[in-house]
C-alpha cells in the first residue's frame, strides 16, 4: 500500500504536532505537574498519533476502491477515514 503525496503531507503534519505535544508531556512530568494535566496531554498524544496512522490507511483504502470494478463510485479519502475514526 503506497500513500499518496496530499496525504503523505497531512500525516507529516499530525506527526510532528504530535511531536511537539509529546516533548510537552516530557517537559511536564520533569516539572512535577499534576497527573490529571499529563495524562490529558498525554491522552492528546495518542489520539494525534491515531489520526496520523488512519489517514496512511484511509489514503491507502482509497487508493485500492479507487481501481476496484463497480458501478459505485469510490470512496472519498475523508469518508474512509471518517468510517475508520468512528471505530476507534
């Protein structure tokens, strides 16, 4: 499963958001913050991660429907992904 190139820049986006986020989380148990603070940083993390990782699926799935046979048309790469958000 290849990624497209539009995609490969959204999921390079939610990546380092991601990143960022997570040196926060670090700077934060080094500072001694509250539990309920980092583990909601930390909640904010995971789910940037999760987006990025459905969105490498979701433009791959579209990929595949994109060449499949069939009177319907394919997929849109929001409307797979949206269908893999609502599973997690």
């Amino acid at each position: 499963m290849q990624v497209d190139e539009d995609a490969v820049g959204a999921v390079l986006n939610r990546l380092r958001r991601a990143q960022g986020q997570l040196a926060g989380v670090i700077a934060m148990i080094e500072a001694g913050r509250d539990c309920k603070d980092v583990v909601t940083q930390l909640a904010a993390v995971s789910r940037a991660l999760d987006r990025a990782g459905f969105k490498i699926v979701a433009s791959g799935m579209r990929q595949c429907l994109a060449t499949a046979d069939g009177d319907a048309p394919p997929m849109s790469e929001t409307e797979l992904e949206k269908l893999f958000l609502a599973l997690a």
